[in-house]
C-alpha cells in the first residue's frame, strides 16, 4: 500500500479523507481532538511538500442536513490543532465548493460540510463519488474508523485515482501495528479477549487461535466457557446457545497448541449495581442469585504470569464491569501487567471501543505501545477481513 510518503505534494490539491467525527458538548465544542490530532501528521506532511488540503469528514449520524451535525462546529478546533486558518465549504459538492477547491493556494486547507449530509454517502454512490473526486488530484485515505465501509468518500472514490492515491499516516500505521501482532509477531504471543458476549468475538477467536500462544479469556464471555465445562455461575452473563460453540474453541486450542486461560475465581456481586454486596468465589461454583463481575485476585495473577512472559500482547475488551469501579480491580491490573510488559520490551496493542475507554479512563494510553482508534475497522482487520477501504487503495 502506498502512503503519503511515497507521494510528493508540490503544487498539488490532496483530497484527504479524515474521521473527524469528534464529540461535541452543548455549546458545540468539541471535547475531545484526538482524532484531529491523528490526522495531522498527513495534513502537516502534504502542507510542508507545497500541497494544499481539501478535507473531508463525516459527523455524527444525520438525517439528511442537520445543523446540529454541521462540521461548521469544529473549523476552529481543526485550525487550532493544524496551526493554519482553516477555510469551510457550507457544500461537500457543487459548484461553490468546487470553486473554492479550485481556488486553493499550496499551504491552504479546505475543510468540506458533513458527507453523511448526503445519503449517497453511506450509499456508496458512485456519482457523489465522482462529484467529490473532482475537488483534488491526489486521493488519501486517513480515515481508519471508517476503513471497513463500502462508502463513497472511504471507497468507491478511490477508483477515480488510478495512479494518484495512498494512506495516511495513520491508517498505515494502524494496519502496520495490527499486522505486526497478526502476522509479524515475536513469540510468545497472547490475546486477552474480554468483553460481554462471546458471540461478538467469535470470528476473531477463530482468527487468531492460530496465530497465538497463549489465549487469556475474560470478562462476561468466560461465564458462558465456565458453564460449557460444567461450573455453576450462579446468575452471571451467559449465552446458552453458545455453549457447544465454546468447547468447540476449547477443542480447536488444543489442536493448535494454543493455550486457553479462563478465569479461576471471581469478584461476585448480589446485583448489577456498584452498591451490591460483594464476595469473592471459585469461577464454577458461584451460588444461586450472584454474578461474577470482575475477575479474582487469584485470577490476576495467573493473568499477570502470562502477559510477564509474552514479547506480544494483544488487549481487545475488558475483564469486568470496569466502568463500576467495585468491579474495575482486573482490568487495571491486565493493565498494570500490560505496561510492566511493555516497559520490559514487549510490543503491546490495544484496541476495540471498551479497551479503549478503559485505557483512557486508567490512565494506560502512553504504558502501551499502540492504542488503535479504529473499533470496528479494528476487529474486522483481526477477524482477517479485507477492509474495503484499504483494498481500494491497492487496486
Ligand atoms: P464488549 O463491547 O463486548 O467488549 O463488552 C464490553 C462490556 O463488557 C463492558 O461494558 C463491560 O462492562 C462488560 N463486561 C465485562 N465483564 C462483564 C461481566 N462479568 N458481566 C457483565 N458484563 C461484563
């Protein structure tokens, strides 16, 4: 795949997909630029070449033309972040727009209205497609989040760019670090796998059994491997159609050699609440009316022992209810073992929207060495799919 660095952009007009799609507060400001700040580099790079920038976002999920939704909001977070006085297309298409494209001097940034203001958009419509690669000569594609859409700006434009499109700098590195765990890892590997339902990580468990050594398993999906081995767990999360599919993957690991780590005790709780009695018990024999909540001490430890003597981790969903901070105990502490792994020279990647938040929320985003912005891009990258927005870039 080529990126902005195989491209030189003196004199020319990038046609830059980001994600802008920031959070706004009741004032619309935004409050939180990370994902500004992401794109950056590639704006920065383009700029300093003698390129000039048309950018173009989508925001929030409109219905048709919203005010509330109009990309309007963020001009002056993109000029604070960027350091250039950012100009704005009231259009993502037409005319005025195209004038204002057309009229782009090197060293200036055209920030476009709200694609998704069009349903084309989402359509993938290959007209609107067209129309919007009118407003540049080069095609670059940053926008991660948004790789596993078939859409127009993330798509189907690329095919008006034969020779003249590439990747950001961070959709390259986001598939470069995805890749390095996928396909270019140094042993001893593990993948933590938390999060609520077995059935929303199924196909990445399938994925990368093989490409693992050892597999530590968390959060509400254990209950559901805990009771396909005969536990008791009380009222804890379960799905009961998957438990055949459960010893299934048990199964497979053996084949494959790769080690599967379930929990051993767990924090129970008399109700979902943060108020809730709580205890500590074995993982299978959690008494009628109690859920497990969080993983238990004895469980952090073996955790620990794994990730300590892995050189790649992979953390997709959290051990517990980590939002309750009652049941928040095991993901700090994969956290706390994740970092110390790091700091130890292990190469450690964090992805899928939980993960995420409970990074930021611990304070874990500078002790990893990569934290992927792009949630579903991200799992659809580890479930081994070829995103469509990165298989336009390299046909
Ligand atoms: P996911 O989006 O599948 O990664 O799931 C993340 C959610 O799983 C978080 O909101 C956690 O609160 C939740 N979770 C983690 N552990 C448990 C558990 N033992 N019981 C119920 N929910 C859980």
């Amino acid at each position: 795949m080529k990126t902005v660095n195989d491209c030189n952009f003196e004199n020319k007009r990038a046609l830059i997909r980001v994600d802008f799609n920031v959070p706004l507060n009741e004032y619309f400001e935004v409050t939180d630029k990370t994902r500004i700040e992401a794109a950056k580099p590639t704006i920065i790079k383009i700029l300093e070449d003698g390129g000039s920038c048309v950018l173009m976002s989508h925001l929030g999920r409109p219905n048709g033309v919203e005010e509330k939704y109009s990309l309007k909001h963020i001009v002056s977070a993109v000029s604070d972040v960027i350091g250039v006085r950012v100009k704005f297309a009231s259009d993502c298409v037409g005319e005025e727009t195209k004038k204002m494209a057309d009229n782009l001097q090197p060293g200036e940034i055209l920030l476009l209205e709200n694609l998704r203001f069009y349903k084309e958009e989402k359509e993938g419509d290959i007209h609107f497609a067209k129309k919007l690669s009118e407003l540049g000569a080069v095609y670059v594609n940053d926008a991660f989040g948004t790789a596993h859409r078939a859409h127009a700006s993330t798509t189907v434009i690329a095919q008006f760019f034969p020779n003249e499109k590439c990747a950001g700098f961070l959709l390259a590195s986001e598939v470069e670090n995805i890749n390095k765990v996928l396909y270019n890892s140094t042993p001893p590997v593990v993948a933590i796998i938390g999060g609520a339902k077995v059935s929303s990580k199924i196909t990445v468990i399938n994925n990368i059994l093989d490409k693992v050594d050892h597999l530590i398993i968390g959060g509400g999906m254990a209950f559901t491997f805990i009771k396909a081995l005969g536990g008791t767990i009380g009222s804890s999360l379960v799905e009961e159609d998957k438990l055949k599919l459960a010893l299934e993957i048990l199964a497979q690991a053996k084949a494959k050699n790769t080690q599967i780590h379930l929990p051993v005790d767990a924090v129970i709780a008399d109700a979902f609440r943060e108020e809730a009695q709580t205890q500590t018990a074995s993982i299978n024999a959690i008494p009628e009316g109690w859920m497990g909540l969080d993983v238990g001490p004895e469980t952090n430890q073996i955790f620990k022992k794994v990730i300590l003597k892995s050189k790649t981790i992979l953390w997709n969903g959290p051990v517990g209810v980590f939002e309750m901070q009652k049941f928040a105990t095991g993901t700090i502490a994969l956290g706390n073992a994740i970092a110390e792994a790091t700091v130890n020279g292990a190469f450690s990647l964090v992805g899928g929207g939980d993960s995420v938040a409970a990074v930021k929320k611990f304070g874990f985003t500078n002790k990893v060495s990569y934290v992927s912005t792009g949630g579903g891009a991200m799992l659809e990258l580890l479930e081994g799919k070829v995103l469509p927005g990165i298989k336009a870039l390299e046909e």
